[in-house]
C-alpha cells in the first residue's frame, strides 16, 4: 500500500504470525471479512474490535493497526459493500437519456441492490443507519468514492447546462446521497408511488437548471 514503509508493513504482517496476508491490502481484506462476519452475528453497532480481532485470529491491536477507530472500520465496510451497488447502477449512466433520468435510474437500482446486499442492509438497518452515515460523511475514502462515482458526473451536468449551476458538485452529491439513505431506512410510501415516485417528483426538480423569473430568483434579485 503506497505511503507505508518497509517496516511498518512488516511489522504489521508479523502480527499476524504463519497465516500472514500477502501484503496491506489483503490484510484489509481479510479484517473486513470478518468484520462481516461479526456484524451478522452481533449487529454492526454491537460488535466490538475485540469481536473482530477474535474472529480473524489476531490481536486486538492488529485491528487498530489498520482501522484506527470504529467508525472507520464501519466506513471501510460500507465502501466495500457499496462499490458493487455502484457497479450495479452503472449500466444506466451509458443509456442515451437526460442526465437527470439516468441519475433516478440509478438511484432506484442502487436502492434495490442495497437492500438485497447482506452487509449493506445490515449497516443502514434502522438500528445503524444513523452510525453508518456518520462515519461514511467523515471518512475521506467514502468522500474520495462519491466524488468518482456521482461528483465527477454532476460536474459535467453543471457544465452542460443540465443541473442547477449554483451549487457544487459536491453539495449535490451529498444531498443525493442523503436522499438515498433515508429511502433505504423508510421505503416510499405506496401513495406516494414508493421510491420510484418520490425520486422521480423531487429529485429532478430540486436539481434541475434553475429559470430566470422565476419566485425564487427575483426574490433573490437586487432591487
């Protein structure tokens, strides 16, 4: 792993005795594993480091080593769980339709696949959906993840004139990302035409180019 040196490595594999991991990113890895395996059969908020320590057959402080907080290690499987949502969602940015479409598509797919994901709806389950998005919004690998996956998009939208021009990419990537944490926690009610409806009413107006006259502008205008 770049930015780790010789020794630190070393030290790190040692901790791991004669079933040492082929170098940092295995050994991530194989910690995350059994994260997994912890958070099915404690919860991820009930799970301890120590759990998790036992269940890969390593010291507390190899767990530490790599994931310095709880918080992190939570981050870090989330990250995980979510890259195949992503991947899953990624068929519809190649569809020929407008930007604001492709972005619902890809929001009612990536609300299905997070929902039929075993680790993914354990760590937006209602009990951890709050913990889960704390420590996603804090870690600098979930924001590195959502400024590829959505941030880099919304900034090509704003630059074609298909997104309102007066937030950030980042700012809008947030705010879709909340959007789909809370469906993920309460489905769209069925009045209300269930994920599906509410993403297609909201999500396309509250990010669509904004139009000059409009109440909001001229309120906004100087006199």
């Amino acid at each position: 792993m770049a930015g780790v040196s010789t020794r630190a490595s070393a030290g790190r594999v040692a901790s791991w005795g004669a079933d040492a991991p082929v170098g940092e990113e295995q050994a991530r890895e194989r910690l995350l594993d059994a994260a997994e395996a912890c958070f099915v059969d404690f919860g991820p908020g009930r799970t301890r480091m120590s759990d998790i320590a036992k269940r890969a057959g390593v010291h507390r402080r190899t767990v530490y080593d790599y994931f310095p907080t709880k918080d992190a290690l939570v981050a870090a499987s989330f990250v995980r769980a979510i890259d195949a949502v992503l991947e899953a969602s990624e068929s519809c940015w190649q569809m020929d339709e407008p930007f604001l479409d492709q972005l619902c598509n890809a929001m009612l797919i990536g609300l299905r696949d997070a929902r039929n994901s075993p680790t993914m709806s354990l760590l937006i389950g209602a009990d951890d959906l709050g913990r889960t998005f704390r420590a996603a919004e804090g870690s600098e690998v979930w924001s590195d993840r959502l400024a590829k996956a959505l941030g880099g998009r919304l900034q090509a939208a704003i630059a074609a004139g298909e997104v309102r021009d007066d937030l950030t990419a980042e700012t809008m990537a947030h705010w879709v990302t909340r959007i789909a944490f809370s469906l993920a926690a309460e489905p769209g009610r069925s009045e209300d035409g269930g994920d599906a409806g509410l993403i297609r009413a909201f999500v396309p107006a509250c990010l669509a180019p904004r139009r000059i006259g409009t109440p909001v502008d001229r309120a906004n205008s100087p006199t």
